[in-house]
C-alpha cells in the first residue's frame, strides 16, 4: 500500500472466536473449497495495508505460519470483538488500525481507502463500513489514540460494540453497491453455501448476521 508516514494502516483479523455456530471450529482455519477462509482474507487485505496481525486464542502455531504476527486477547474466556480490538490497538506498529472478521472471505477492493477517506474527511476517530442497509460494526478503521477509552469501557465489564462506538466521533463509508462482500461463513450451512456459490460464480445474497 503506497501511504504517507501518517497514513499507514495496520489490519488486524478477528480469528479470536469461539465459532460456536460452526461447532466449535476455529473459523478462521475452517476450509473453503479446501483453503482456510483466513487465506482468502489476507490475500486480499495484505495489498491494501502497510502492515497485517492476526488476533487468534487458539492454534496459534497454525496461524503463525503465515508469517504475520499472532496476538491473543488479554481477557479470558473469549470476550467478544472489543477484546480483540484491545489487543490489536495494543500492538499496532501505525496510528490507524481496520478490522475484519476471519469469516467474510470476501472483501471490497477498497475496503481500506474509502473507510480512511470518510476518516479523513470529518476528521473523525472510527469510521465504519454501511452496507446499504445496516452498518457492519466488524469492518471499522479507527485511531490507536482510542486504546485508553476502550481499556477503560471493558474494565467496566462493557462489551458491546454498538456502545462503545458513540462515545467517539463516529462516520459511515458506503459500501451499498458491493453489499454481499460482507457476506460471511457462520456455520456449515453457509459453508456450503460460499462453496457452492464459488463454483457457480453466482455471488450470495445472504443477509449478514449481527454480531
């Protein structure tokens, strides 16, 4: 990604879940027409940043061989996409910092450039992607400065996005005209969905799941 000094973006993977809808599989490492779902991610992430982390609280061995760097939440017991925010904005080598989810193999082209330009634009501190319909809290570029806040929202026992966002000056990017990229695999049914959906060419119009 060609940036200025002020400009470098660091993308941080959420692989950090539980995947109880997919029994319990890591879902970054869950196959897709036999490649794990997070090599698509990184395919298609790593030329749109400067620099790419994997938050995963298990098999981490198996993510390190990717050659980015793994880092696990600080709190126990899988607490949510916040913990892993936490510890992406904890190790981020640049100011900014997007997030994705390790279950969208499938991403805008730019993903990244629009969420910094809405960023830039009203000088804001998070910028989110809107799909048209609803806003898709996962794929969000945001400011390392923010860490103390969002230390502070989950030493409160805190843990939901949707709350923690307004207390920051917040904007949208559309994303509307490549809305099914925010389609992503929760379970075995959409696994096999995606598959067969890839095969055919024929991209799913599957409404996204809150998260």
């Amino acid at each position: 990604m060609q940036t200025t000094e002020q400009q470098q973006v660091t993308a941080l993977i959420l692989a950090g879940g539980r995947g109880s809808r997919m029994g319990g599989q890591d879902k970054g490492l869950t196959p897709l027409l036999g490649k794990p779902m997070i090599e698509f991610i990184l395919e298609q992430i790593a030329p749109q940043v400067d620099h790419v982390v994997i938050n995963a609280n298990r098999n981490l061995d198996e993510y390190q061989r990717y050659g980015h760097p793994v880092i696990s939440d600080s709190l126990n017991d899988y607490q949510g996409p916040l913990a892993g925010f936490a510890a992406g904005l904890e190790h981020s080598p640049t100011e900014l910092m997007i997030t994705l989810p390790c279950d969208g193999p499938t991403l805008p082209h730019r993903l990244v450039s629009k969420l910094l330009e809405a960023l830039q634009s009203d000088d804001a501190d998070i910028a989110v992607a809107h799909d048209g319909k609803r806003l898709q809290p996962v794929y969000a570029l945001m400011k390392r400065s923010l860490l103390p806040s969002l230390h502070e929202f989950l030493a409160n026992g805190d843990r939901k996005i949707d709350l923690w966002y307004p207390k920051h000056k917040m904007v949208t990017a559309d994303f509307s005209e490549v809305a099914k990229s925010f389609n992503n695999v929760n379970t075995p049914e959409q696994q096999a969905e995606e598959e067969e959906a890839r095969l055919s060419h024929q991209p799913l119009n599957r409404e996204k799941e809150s998260v």
